[in-house]
C-alpha cells in the first residue's frame, strides 16, 4: 500500500519551512523549520522515514512573469540533493506564498517569527499541489 503522507519543502538559503499532509484528509499542515547547516538533506531523509512519506513536493520559485530566478537554479539544486531518499520529489509552483503566509498568520494578532512564515509557505504549497491533483 502507498503512503498516505505528503511532505512539502519551501526552501530557502537560510530555512526550509516544512509542511505535512495525510491524503486521507487532504489538509497541509506547517509542521517545522530546518535550519540550512549541512544536516537538512538528513533530516529530511529521517523525517520521511518517520513518517513513512512517498512525496516530496518542493515550492518552485519563478519572477512575477513565470520567469525562473537565480533561486530557480537553487531550489533546483537542492532537490538534487534528495535523490537518495526514497521518496518522489515533485515541484509545486510557490508564486506568492510566503506573501499569504505571512498575511495569515498576520491576521491571527499573534507575534510569528520568520521561520513560522517558512512553514506557512509550505503548507500552503503543499495545499495548492494536492488540490491539482487529488481533488
């Protein structure tokens, strides 16, 4: 039987906001930030066995015109880096996100830190790839 869980990445230089989802409710959470040290690619790995993930959905960056950018050629990078896990990995376009996710959690009234915007972005990747295609 497949997995039912999705994991989604916002990648940064920095962070990487992460976000999970379980097909079976199709609802993406924010669930993390890691910190970009040189333990991400390993963390990721452990989080995908741990929660026994199939899919790995990476926020594509692109410019205002659908153009890639030179944090294209980064994310495209960095997805590289996790062939070895035993995951698919997927790219999900990201345009905005971290813009909404910043407006939601805004509008809880709260303070919030970057890295909760990071996971945020994520999640709300991860809502976008699984309304195109799984609804």
């Amino acid at each position: 039987m497949i997995s039912k869980t999705i994991i989604s990445l916002d990648v940064g230089e920095k962070r990487i906001g992460v976000a999970l989802a379980d097909l079976g409710v199709k609802i993406a959470v924010p669930y993390d930030t890691l910190s970009v040290n040189g333990t991400e690619v390993q963390s990721i790995a452990d989080l995908v066995a741990r929660e026994k993930a199939h899919l790995i959905v990476v926020g594509y960056p692109r410019n205002q015109s659908g153009e890639p950018t030179k944090q294209t050629a980064y994310v495209e990078d960095f997805a590289k880096k996790l062939t070895g896990i035993p995951a698919q990995v997927e790219f999900q376009d990201e345009s905005l996100t971290s813009v909404v996710a910043e407006e939601r959690l805004a509008a809880h009234g709260r303070p919030y830190r970057r890295s909760d915007i990071d996971a945020q972005a994520a999640a709300i990747i991860l809502q976008d790839y699984i309304e195109t295609h799984y609804d």
